[in-house]
C-alpha cells in the first residue's frame, strides 16, 4: 500500500507566492489514521527558511505547535502545471508520506470570497517520444493570468503541424494578437480603437447576401484593383479621378462633359 494517505484539513497560514508549490500551513484535526503526537505535541519556528525549488525565501516569522510546510500536488489534474495560488484563511487537504515529515497538500472546497488574482497554466503534450520535459514550445498551452491581466492560448509545430499558432488577449492594455509560424497576423486595439491584419496568403470573402461597409474613410492601397460586376452603381456628388483613364467600350454621358474637348468627346 502507498505511504501517501491524509492526514488532516488544513488552514493556510499565509499568502501563496506566485509560482511557488509550497504554503505554509496548520492542521485543524487529527485524523484517526494519524498518530498522536506527531504534530500537535511540536513546535515549528518559520522564519524566513522557507525556500521552494528556486531557493525564494517565504520571508515570514510564526510560531506555531501545528505549522507545517506542504508541497503542492495535482491531484486529479495532471495537466495542470501551476499550484492554486490559495490566499491566507483558505481551506486545504494535506497527505503525509508515511511516518515521514513529508506534506503535500491539494485544494477541496470552492472559498470564491478568500480567492484574489491567480496564474493557472495547462500543458497539454505534443510529444511523441520519452524524450524531454514538458515546456511551451512542445505543448498545447492555456495561461488565464488576473494579475497580468492576459490570456494566451498556444498551439506547438513539433509534431509535424504545418503552423502553430499564438493568441492572446490583454485586456490591462485592450489589446487582442493572433498570429501563426508563418507571418500572418491580426491585432484589435480597442482604445482609441484599431484594427490591423497582414496576411502572407490570399484572402477570400464569399456570400450570397449583402455585404455593406460603412466608415468615415476608406483608403485602399494596392499595385492593381480588379472590379467583376454585371453592373456598378457609384453614388457620389463628386468623383475625382487622377491618371489615364481607358474605356473598353461605349461611353454614354447623360449630361454635359466638362473640359478640354481634346481629350477625345465629343
């Protein structure tokens, strides 16, 4: 039988730092599984000592007979790659390895009003091989970040995928990016309000039904403009064209043509 079995409810002691796995914690029962003793007849001192895999420092100082320090452990949610970031006063489930001082710990209750900003990231493996890690340019990727105020969604390439692609929106700024590997983009920002899109492909708009474009100003920029119509209707109170200007066909002007008459009418 595993080593790993519960060991009690537990409060959070302090503030989960961002990124971090570990909390510091007390236990608020004894489960009959555990022996008596164990914890309740210790005292802890936490003073700064605390450091996690990338040797930060909790910078905190508590005395307690009943803190422990936990690690965090995804339980029933492999795919997710950051630990909650629980808040002081929010509920937690330690497990203890055997006899050992090894604690882990893992969310149980839903606490919204203790909750504040978050970071959750979810991996998802694009690898087919027992090669390497799991990282963001091998894996499908999800990040909702509130303190950054971003939510990014990637798409890898490493398994034969002709593109990836990047979306993400950041809304302390209002600004809305899509692009993939091969240079098409597209980018909303929302305050004073543009749109801007560039596509290395062609770009095709089919419908059966009415199309209508409404602005203030319309500005089209190309090396050749070609126009397929049975007919062309253009509604302006003036029209000004600057260039040569060539007619394939009969001209029928149904009122009077001003200007030089060697220009050609007549």
């Amino acid at each position: 039988m595993s080593g790993l079995k519960i060991h009690s409810l537990g409060i959070v002691v302090e503030d989960k730092k961002p990124g971090e796995d570990w909390i510091v914690v007390t236990p608020i029962e004894e489960l009959n599984i555990q022996e008596d003793g164990l914890i309740k007849d210790k005292e802890y001192t936490v003073k700064g000592d605390l450091d996690s895999l990338d040797k930060k420092e909790f910078n905190t100082e508590l005395k307690s007979k009943n803190v422990i320090k936990a690690r965090w452990i995804a339980l029933g949610g492999s795919n997710r790659m950051t630990a909650p970031d629980v808040y002081k006063n929010e509920t937690v489930l330690l497990f203890q390895y055997s006899e050992t001082e090894e604690y882990y710990w893992t969310t149980i209750f839903r606490e919204p009003k203790l909750r504040r900003l978050e970071s959750v990231v979810y991996f998802f493996s694009n690898e087919t091989e027992f090669k390497k890690d799991l990282d963001r340019k091998n894996s499908y990727w999800l990040e909702v970040n509130t303190r950054k105020k971003l939510v990014e969604a990637y798409t890898a390439n490493n398994d034969g995928e002709k593109t990836w692609y990047s979306y993400k929106v950041d809304t302390k700024n209002g600004v809305i990016h899509f692009e993939d590997k091969i240079g098409n983009k597209t980018t909303l920002i929302s305050d004073p309000g543009d749109y801007s899109a560039y596509y290395k492909i062609s770009y095709k708009l089919q419908t059966d039904d009415l199309i209508e474009l409404t602005s203030r100003y319309i500005i089209l920029n190309a090396e050749k403009v070609t126009i397929n119509a049975d007919e062309l209707i253009i509604n302006a109170k003036k029209v000004v064209i600057n260039g040569n200007v060539k007619i394939n066909g009969t001209l029928t002007v149904s009122k009077t043509v001003k200007g030089n008459p060697a220009i050609g009418c007549i």
